[in-house]
C-alpha cells in the first residue's frame, strides 16, 4: 500500500526553527547586555531556549574557548574578549576624536553631552560630560540602554534600512521580554531621517522631564556613533540642535580626515521632537 503524505494547506504558517547561528547567536548576545558571569537559568530566561539546547551550546563555546565556566557561571573566553579588545581600541578612537566637541557643548549650554556607539540594539555610553548637572540625567559611562528608548539609538537606528532595524529589534525584543511598537518607531525613525539625522525628544514627552537631541558621526561607511545632549531644563532646540549636529561634523572630520561628508539638502531641516 502506497502512504501519500497530504499538502499542507496554503493558509497555514509555519514559523521557522531558529538555525544553530541565530541560537548561537542569540546566546552570545546575552553575554553584551552588561552581566559579567550568567548562570544556565539566566541564559535560557533571556533567550527562550529549551533548557538543553542552551546548555549544549554554552559547553560547546565553553570548550572553543568563546566562553569560560567557572563557580559564578559563565563568562565571555579568550577568544570573545580578544575580539573585544579590538573593539575598544576602536571606541577609544572614537572617544578621542569626540572629547573636545563633548566638552565644548557643555561648555556652552551647560546640559549633559554624551557619546554613544550602537552595539547590537542597544546604546553603549563612551562619555559623558556634564560636571553638576550629570547626577540629572540617569545614564553612565559603560552604561548600555535600548537603542529604540534613548535619542542616541533613535539617531544611530534612522542610519539604518527598516529591515535591519526591524531584524535588529525583533530578536533583542525576544530576549529581554519588552513590548514593542515598531509601527511608531518607524514612524520616529522617519521623521529623523526628514530631519538629516537630528532626533529629538522634548520634557514633554519625558516621564522624567528631559530635553535630549541626538546627531549621528557619519563616516565613508555609515554611522559610527552618536553625540547627544540632554538636560532637566527645556533646551532652546533651535540653538541647540545645531551645535549638537556640529559637534558630530566636527568628530567625524577628526576621525576620517580629509573625507568629505555630504551635505544633506539644502538649508537646515526644522526641528521637531519625536511623539
């Protein structure tokens, strides 16, 4: 007797296993989100992974030597940390080439500069400069933040085509168990975009009561980070926000020099906080 295997039916949606890469994947971005030495329990609860799965994939990173196993759990091995250490030679560049146009701005306004850098969906914080007024704004040097929740990240993901930010923010989604609204985000995004990369958040939209806006550093292949200012008080977004967008022009010359960065449009685009 001939068995026949029936068709499936057309309207019926099949969600794809994730592949060894993005499990992989998925482990390793755990080990960015801050926490130096993670348990099995905790890896399983940021990722979704079967119990099983996630520790045969932590032994097996454990014994090629992208991760450690110690009494406190699991930590990035030698492998990660020496990609790592290139990594923050190239922060620390950044960093540099950012300083004097961090310092200027708080200088001159006397809110909160930052510099901040993309790692994944998240923002990492280089710097930050803002003398009494720093204790105002909670972020921190080292510090990391959803990119979608900071202006920083909104400037630095607007670099960025839709599909990578969706793809981007799909899977960090997932793994921290947080809502999110990518329909307004797009919509955010956009309007950064309109306004040649300058995002902004007034007080008004702040639980908190903060002013920020937000450039990227452009270089020859994109977005290589972000400066930003923010501050308890209500900033005057049309003197500020073009300080904050030379501040960026001014770090990208002295990263790539003699690289020219195209001018967007002509004349300034007018400023509008995100809703």
């Amino acid at each position: 007797m001939t068995v026949t295997q029936p068709y499936p039916s057309e309207t019926t949606e099949r969600v794809p296993r994730p592949s060894v890469v993005e499990r992989v994947t998925q482990i390793l971005d755990v080990f960015m989100l801050g926490e130096e030495f993670l348990m099995l329990e905790d890896v399983t609860a940021f990722t979704g992974l079967p119990r099983s799965t996630a520790f045969r994939i932590l032994s097996q990173l454990t014994e090629l030597n992208w991760l450690e196993h110690g009494p406190r759990g699991f930590s990035l091995g030698t492998r990660a940390t020496g990609l790592a250490s290139r990594t923050r030679n190239s922060y620390d560049e950044v960093r540099g080439a950012a300083g004097i146009a961090l310092n200027d701005l708080h200088a001159a306004t006397g809110a909160v500069a930052h510099l901040g850098v993309l790692e994944g969906a998240r923002v990492h914080y280089l710097d930050k400069i803002g003398g009494a007024a720093s204790g105002t704004v909670p972020s921190r040097v080292g510090g990391r933040f959803p990119a979608d929740h900071t202006v920083c990240g909104k400037a630095l993901l607007a670099c960025l085509v839709p599909e990578k930010v969706d793809s981007l923010l799909t899977v960090s989604t997932a793994q921290r168990r947080r809502a999110l609204d990518l329909p307004r985000l797009h919509t955010q995004l956009n309007s950064i975009r309109r306004q040649h990369g300058l995002a902004v958040d007034s007080a008004e939209h702040c639980s908190m009561g903060i002013t920020a806006v937000a450039a990227p550093i452009i270089g020859p292949s994109g977005a290589v980070g972000a400066i930003s200012l923010a501050g308890k008080q209500s900033l005057p977004l049309d003197r500020i926000a073009p300080m904050v967008v030379h501040a960026a022009r001014r770090t990208a010359e002295a990263l790539f020099p003699g690289w020219k960065q195209p001018r967007a449009g002509r004349g300034p685009a007018p400023v509008t906080a995100l809703r």
